[in-house]
C-alpha cells in the first residue's frame, strides 16, 4: 500500500497505464530473480505500521 502511495511511478496510473510506462524504460531484467523469487514467496509478506 505504500509503494502505490508515494511511488510516482504508481500514482495516479491504472494497471496498464504503468505497464506501458514500465515497459518503455527498457530496464534490464533482474539477473538473481531466480533466487529472490522463492525467498520473497516465503518472507515476503511483511505488515508495515506507519
């Protein structure tokens, strides 16, 4: 929920507004997404307090 907040890459767009808007960065795919995959599947889900 914060990300979608603050990010300004996610405010104000809809979904495909900010796949369109990701994809024309051309940003290099990540080299570890192997390796972070299962490891953000088993901690990832971590409640923020603000």
């Amino acid at each position: 929920m914060y990300e979608r907040t603050w990010n300004p890459c996610f405010v104000g767009r809809e979904r495909t507004s900010f796949i369109e808007f990701m994809s024309n960065l051309n940003l290099p795919k990540p080299q570890k997404m192997m390796e972070a995959l299962p490891a953000n599947e088993r901690y990832g889900s971590v409640d923020v307090i603000l």
